[in-house]
C-alpha cells in the first residue's frame, strides 16, 4: 500500500508552527528559570543562595566592620552604630541596581542604597574595606550556612536508613557480584552499605563547618595596609579587628593569609565534600533501581502517580533517577572549582567571579534536591518479602551443595565421589534452569540420589536462609550502634527539625 501524496491546497489552516508569540502573550513566562530552584531545591537552600541572604549579608559585615573599628578606639557613634542596625533588612534593590548600572561597581552600589537609609551612618561605610571584606566573607557566611543545611538533611536521611537497615537487617537476600549471583548477605545489611557512605560525607562535612574560615580583613591585596593606617601602625589592633569581625559573623578563625580574597582552593574542597554526597547517593539509588527491575524493593509510588504516559502498567523508579541525574551534575562541578583555583594570578584575577556566582549555588541545590528526594525514597521504601525469598530459593540449592558434602562425609561418605556426583547434579539442574525454564530441581535430584541418604531427613534445615548469612544481621547491630548512633545523638538537635518542603514532583 503506497499512501498518497499530501494535497497542501486542502489545508483548512495556514497556522505557522514555527512563529515565537506575540510581545504581549505569556509576559510572565518569558525568561528562563532554573528548575533546580522553580522545580526541585528546598525555600530553605534557596534562601541561602537569595538576594535577600547574600545583600543582609553584606549589611551585617559592614555593621561588624563599624562595630569592631568602634570599639578600638576610631570615631564611631553609637547613633551610627544602632541606625545601621535598624536599617539591616530595609533593602531597596532597585535602587541598588540603579547605583550598581551609574558605577559599574556592584559593592558600591550596595553601599549607596544602604546609605540612603541610613544617611547618619554613611560617612563610615566600607570605611578601609576592599569589595572582597565584603563578597567574599558573604560567601563564606553563605557556604557555611549551605554546609549547615546539608549537614542536617544528611544526618535525617541517615536516621530514616537506620531505621530500615534494623527492621531488615534478619531477612535473607541474593547478594550480588558483578551483577551475577554470589552469597547471601540480608537486606538491612546492604542497607548498611548505603548508610556507611553518607556517614563519611557526614563527618567531613561536619569537620569542614567547624574549621572553615572567614577571609577577615585583609586589604586589597592580602597586606592589610589600610587597616594599619586606619590604626596610626598599630599592629596588635588590626588583629584584633580581624579577631572581632571573625567572632561576630560566628566564625572561629580568619585564613592565615590572602591575596584579594581567600584561596578559591576552599571552593575546591566544599565541592568535594558536596560530590561526595553526590557519590554516594548516585549508588545507593541506582542499587534502588536494580532491585525494583528485580521486583524486590521499590521506592514509593503514590496512588495516583502516572508510570508512564503510554504504559499504564509501568512503576518507574523516578524519584531514583532523578537523585542519579542531578547527581551527576554535581559530581561534575570540582572540575570547575580545579580549574579557576588553577588559573588565579598572582593576588587575585577576576575570572573566578562569573563561574563562582553558578557553579556554588547550584551545587548546593543540587545536593539539597537529593537529600530532600533520598529521605522520601528511605521513608517510603518497600520491601516484597515473597519475591525476595524466591529469588534466594533458587539460588540456594546450589550455595548449599558444600554443606551437604561435609555433612555426608562426616557420616563416611567420599569426599571425591560425592563432589562428582553434586557437580553432575548441579550442571543438570543448571540445565533445567536455563534450557527449560523450569524452577531449580537440585535439591529433588540429591533426595533421590542414594549417595546422600545420609542427610534426606535434614535437607530442608540445610537449606535454611538463615544458614548463610553469615554475621550479616549481627553486622548491622554492631554497626548501627557503634558508629550510627553516636552521630545521630550528637545531632539529635538537627534530627528534630522539619524540612519546610517535600517532594512533590
């Protein structure tokens, strides 16, 4: 059958379906929009990462600059001082952006429309601060506070697991090597697995909040030149400057030494720590997607979820996938750390700047998305018990063969004989098995081989499960209490609060 040529001349419609819309059509969904913000990460991270965080920021370092050149002894008062802290959150963006397009200069943009309100104060703002004493402690504030969130999602995801990996941790299941099938562990067990790795990314992570550092005050190049003139010489004052700033924004300890600003190596390690998580919640759901191909455990499915729109049928793992995918991208990110650490010149070149606007933020989003989406998959996550002891009967025949040589040649059976004759039975099963499709008939073929009467009356027992788990279950006891437990006591705080936002896509 030839299907005839389309006659254009019968067209109803000379619709043109390459045509953008008009000027005025969809005004409010012209520019594009970040789906790890519009579509997946929390209000909390995106709060972090916020003009709102990153500018009230800015006022307060300036607010500690005033504060701690006031309290060593230059000409401050407490009339500026308390005006500047009323005016903290009364931020006038436009305006901002207006200074900001006049002098080319974001900073000073900042400074003029905090000024505007705060006009007592003005004359003192920024006063022997460089752009980097004000964005580059923001960013340390702002890292420190995304590590923070991070270091709380992580240790909830880690309780929701520990509560799985204690329920299964006595239910046999097919282990796996090289994705073929190897000795039994349990499913708690394999649950543990998950759990060590983010328990790594954990304590890192909780390493790097307590000694990340502030840039302090540094000067333009690192040399703090103008502090010391500000302070007539005084050396013993320009650190304690830097001392009372670091103390007041929260912090322990400014960097030793700068150029401009603080080594983009931080930057470096901060992604790591964040590709780390990345890691290892890449693993544990692709494992999550392997199981549900194997119909053993799935992650939640709501009721009314959609599989797929063309297979009705169909139970995707999609929340799964989605923790790989944006995974993915973040364990690519410190290359790009790597790279502008790499290209600094000398004190500082301003190549790092546009990179570090995307790639800071958006590896925290993408870690925050993953936390929020593993913590849904733990808490939801079912198990088929019938599906999984199938899958391990019919494996374990053979895994239970050396047991039933050594029980017969207790009873004076031959050692070599008896190999011979399971190596036979075992391959004619196998046989079954695969050439047949037919269930493993191992155990049946042994039952009636006179060779091992001498075990008939106990092969059910030999081939329990249990029997081949090894320390499994006692594995996960150990483990969860020695080192799960005292993480989660020294978080307990962090355990309690509640996430602002759930997985709704």
């Amino acid at each position: 059958f030839t299907p005839p040529l389309h006659d254009r001349s019968a067209d109803m419609s000379t619709f043109d379906f390459g045509m953008d819309p008009p000027a005025s059509a969809l005004s409010e969904h012209r520019k594009y929009e970040n789906p790890l913000v519009s579509r997946y990460a929390s209000t909390e991270m995106s709060y972090v990462w916020s003009p709102a965080c990153k500018f009230s920021t800015w006022r307060k370092l300036w607010l500690a600059l005033a504060k701690g050149e006031k309290e060593l002894g230059i000409e401050i008062t407490e009339e500026q001082i308390r005006e500047m802290e009323e005016k903290i959150f009364d931020i006038d963006f436009d305006k901002a952006a207006e200074y900001e397009s006049k002098f080319r200069h974001d900073v000073m943009g900042h400074v003029h429309a905090f000024g505007d309100v705060a006009p007592t104060a003005m004359p003192i703002l920024h006063l022997g601060a460089t752009s980097c004493y004000i964005g580059d402690n923001a960013d340390c504030v702002q890292l420190k506070k995304g590590l923070e969130l991070v270091r709380r999602k992580l240790a909830q995801v880690v309780d929701i697991l520990r509560k799985f990996a204690e329920q299964y941790k006595g239910m046999p299941t097919l282990g796996f090597t090289h994705y073929q099938p190897a000795q039994l562990t349990t499913v708690g067990k394999r649950c543990t697995l998950w759990i060590q790795d983010l328990l790594l990314d954990l304590e890192k992570i909780d390493r790097e909040i307590d000694s990340l550092p502030m840039r302090g005050v540094k000067g333009t190049t690192g040399t703090q030149a103008t502090f010391l003139e500000l302070f007539n010489g005084d050396h013993a004052k320009v650190k304690a400057l830097d001392a009372r700033i670091v103390s007041l924004m929260g912090f322990k300890r400014s960097i030793p030494v700068s150029g401009q600003t603080y080594t983009r190596k931080i930057d470096y390690h901060i992604l790591t720590l964040l590709s780390g998580v990345a890691q290892s919640a890449y693993k544990m759901c692709n494992d999550v997607r392997l199981l549900a191909n194997l119909k053993e455990v799935e992650e939640p499915f709501a009721k009314s979820q959609i599989g797929s729109s063309a297979m009705a049928y169909k139970r995707n793992p999609m929340r799964s996938e989605r923790v790989c995918s944006i995974a993915r991208y973040v364990m690519s990110l410190p290359s790009a750390a790597a790279q502008t650490h790499a290209c600094q010149w000398f004190e500082r070149t301003l190549d790092d700047s546009a990179i570090r606007r995307i790639i800071l933020p958006e590896a925290f989003l993408g870690v925050d998305v993953v936390l929020n989406t593993l913590a849904n998959i733990g808490d939801g996550m079912h198990v088929w018990p019938k599906v999984v002891e199938k899958r391990v009967m019919e494996e374990l025949p053979f895994m239970a063969t050396e047991v039933i040589l050594m029980e017969c040649v207790k009873k004076g059976g031959d050692r070599q004989v008896l190999h011979e004759a399971i190596r036979v039975h075992s391959m004619a099963a196998g046989a079954v098995v695969k050439g047949e499709g037919k269930p493993n008939d191992l155990m049946e073929r042994i039952a009636k081989d006179e060779l091992f009467e001498a075990v008939w009356d106990k092969l059910d027992t030999l081939v329990d499960p249990k029997l081949f788990i090894g320390r499994a279950d006692v594995q996960v006891e150990e483990f969860l209490k020695e080192e799960v437990e005292p993480w989660m006591e020294k978080l307990k705080a962090d355990l309690k609060v509640e996430s602002k936002d759930g997985v709704n896509v």
